[in-house]
C-alpha cells in the first residue's frame, strides 16, 4: 500500500534535515546569520554608549587660559570638566590626533569682552573623527551655556530684561511615545530579523536542488515512487524548519539582549518584551516558507552549487532594497503594504517594535499572501523537475 503524499514528504523533509546535520558548514552558516544580528546591535549600541560616557568627563585642552580667566573658572565648575593646557601647535595636535579638540582664546579677548564686544574663542577640531564629534558638541554646548549668561547679565546691568530678547516662546508638543521614537532610531532591527530567515534556509535550498543536480544524486532520488511534488515539498519543509529556527533563534538572542543594553546612556527608552517578541516571530515566521520556495525555485535553474549561490547573493541584495529603504525613509502604516511580501514583514516589525498594535488581520493577510506565493513557487519547482534539460543537464 502506498503510503500518502504528505508521509513521503515528511521521509524527504527527515533526509534532509539529516544530511544537512552531517554538514558542519551548514549548521555554522545557520548559526553565524542567526548570531551576526545580535551581536553587530549589541557592539553598536555598546560602543556608543561608551563614547557618551567618556563625554560625561572631558579634559578641554586650552591655549590662552590667561586671557580669559572668568571663562576658565567658569569651565571648571562644571561638573566633569577639567581645564589643561593646550599644545603649542593645535591644528598639528589635532590633525596628528594628540587631542580631539583645542580651545584657543586670543590675545584680544579680554578688552573686546570688557567692551562688550564679541569675542572671538576658536574650537580646532577634525570633523571627521567619530570619537572627538561627541567631544565637541559637549564643549561647544557649554561655551554656548557661558554666551547666554553673559548675554543675561548685561541686559540685567543696563536695566533690560532678558525676556525682551526672546520675542517668542517655542514649545515642542511630542505626540509620539518613547517606543515608537526609539524604534524609527533603531529601523534596522527588522531587516536582520528578516536576514535570518534567508540565510538559514540557503544552505537546504541549493544544496537539496543545485548541489544534488551537480552530484548527480537527483536523478537516482527522482526515480524512486513517489510523486515529485512531495519530494519539493518534503525539500521545502526541511527548508522552512531551518529558517524557522534561525529567526527564532535571532529573536531570542535580541530579547536577551536587550535586557543588558545601556540604552538609557543613549537617551533611548525601548522595550523589548514578551509581547513585542511574540508580535516579531508573528510577523517574520510566515515569511519562511516564501523566502525557502523562491530559493528553491531559483537554485533548481543552476547547474553547480557555487552557481545556485551566486543566484541566492544577488536575490538577497534585492530584498535587502526595503529594509535599507525603511531605514532612510520611515515607512508609514498603510494598507496595501501589508500585501507586499517582505514589505509587509517589514511594516508589521516597525508597529511592532513601535509599541504599536496592528490589526490581527494584517498578520493573518501577510501570512496568507506568502504561503500562497511559497506554493505557487513550489509548484514551479516540480515543474522544472519534470523537464530533462533540468535533471540531466550538468
């Protein structure tokens, strides 16, 4: 008796899976793209964060200290700041990165300031640099604190009042909540997230197609009774499961994560909780069998193994185009971007971590529109296992 099609699509889908255990290369390749997220967001936001808190104590190298003493006592009272002497040369020092920035007061500093003048304090500094750009906009903050003192008490000495020189009152009404700022600052998440998926099915993809078609091994499994659509789809499976387990596992790592970030050194207050890592795996995991049918499909056309990647690199640098996008220009909440494959993940991940709640509905569009796709491709794949040019032409 023979046994159904979805039995023998589950003896393919255990086969490959074995065989893609065997393979030490596969499971690092797995495991790298499901680790490269996670660990690039905690380097990044752990460097930046160690940049800001060497801010917090600045040493502000200064040449003239004597021209300005008013100045300089004032610098030294605020709070991490100490005041030393600045190099003989400060473009050299600074081009040459002794010092990140030097202050120069001239020599005509105190007169123009006793006459109520603007006096020139020049800041020497390499724009270039990421680590003295934090440095400078901390000294330039507190040189520009001194300037609106000093502007306060010289209207109050002749008699004015300050107000008079703020003819306006601006006031900033923020509607939007922390989550949802720190999420459009940190737009890049989903586009790891959604990477997982397709480097954990690409190594089943092609090695289950172009690989066996390069080893040869196609023909002998295709001889076997049973129907090709369950072998495809027994293949599919085994692809989805991986790609599965690599965003569950990046999803976890960044829950994790998350819990240890400084982000409050950065100003950012996001949370990554329950709830939100529930919202991501909803989202991402019905991409997977989308993103496995369409390697698939593509790896079936080459011959090698080397070919079929080469396929599978330049369809990854396509679907990276959204992500890239999202980064650049925010994508709002619309309708029909919930029924674009990949834009729709895309969509869903930003409300997600946004704090937002989007409709059930939407999860359940998106999903229903990327397994139709993946079955679409799946039953293109068994029709290109049906020609002979594809299954004996190396």
């Amino acid at each position: 008796m023979r046994s159904s099609a979805l039995t023998q699509a589950l003896v393919v889908c255990r086969r490959e899976l074995t065989n893609w255990s065997r393979d030490r290369r596969s499971i690092f390749s797995v495991l790298i793209g499901s680790l490269f997220g996670p660990l690039i967001v905690a380097f990044m936001f752990n460097t930046m964060a160690n940049r800001q808190r060497q801010v917090e104590d600045v040493k502000i190298p200064v040449v003239g200290v004597e021209h300005a003493p008013a100045l300089v006592d004032w610098l030294r009272q605020q709070p991490g700041i100490e005041i030393v002497p600045g190099p003989a040369d400060p473009q050299d020092a600074v081009r040459t990165k002794r010092e990140d920035v030097v202050v120069v007061i001239p020599r005509d500093f105190a007169e123009k300031f006793a006459a109520s003048k603007p006096a020139q304090v020049r800041f020497v500094s390499d724009s270039s640099s990421q680590t003295a750009r934090p440095r400078l906009q901390r000294i330039r903050s507190l040189f520009q604190r001194y300037n609106s003192e000093i502007a306060s008490l010289r209207l109050i000495s002749r008699g004015i009042s300050p107000v008079v020189a703020s003819p306006l009152q601006l006031e900033d009404v923020e509607v939007s909540s922390s989550q949802q700022r720190a999420a459009q600052i940190l737009s890049f998440i989903p586009l790891f997230i959604m990477m997982a998926a397709f480097t954990g099915a690409m190594s089943i993809s092609t090695d289950s197609t172009a690989g066996e078609r390069e080893r040869g091994s196609l023909e002998a499994l295709l001889i076997n009774p049973a129907p090709r659509g369950a072998i495809v789809a027994g293949k599919w499976l085994a692809g989805t499961a991986t790609a599965m387990a690599s965003v569950i596992i990046t999803g976890a790592l960044l829950y994790a994560i998350f819990e240890y970030l400084p982000l409050q050194d950065l100003g950012l207050r996001f949370r990554l909780g329950g709830p939100q890592l529930a919202g991501v795996l909803g989202a991402v995991l019905p991409l997977c069998p989308f993103i496995v049918a369409i390697q698939m499909y593509l790896a079936t056309f080459a011959k090698s193994f080397k070919e079929a990647q080469s396929y599978l690199s330049l369809l990854m640098m396509v679907q990276m185009v959204p992500g890239f996008l999202a980064t650049m220009y925010p994508l709002s909440s619309k309708a029909w971007m919930y029924f674009l494959p990949w834009v729709g993940q895309q969509v869903l991940l930003t409300d997600v971590l946004g704090g937002k709640s989007p409709s059930v509905l939407f999860f359940v569009a998106a999903a229903a529109l990327n397994l139709v796709i993946a079955a679409v491709a799946v039953q293109g794949t068994t029709a290109l296992l049906q020609r002979e040019k594809i299954i004996f032409g190396r």
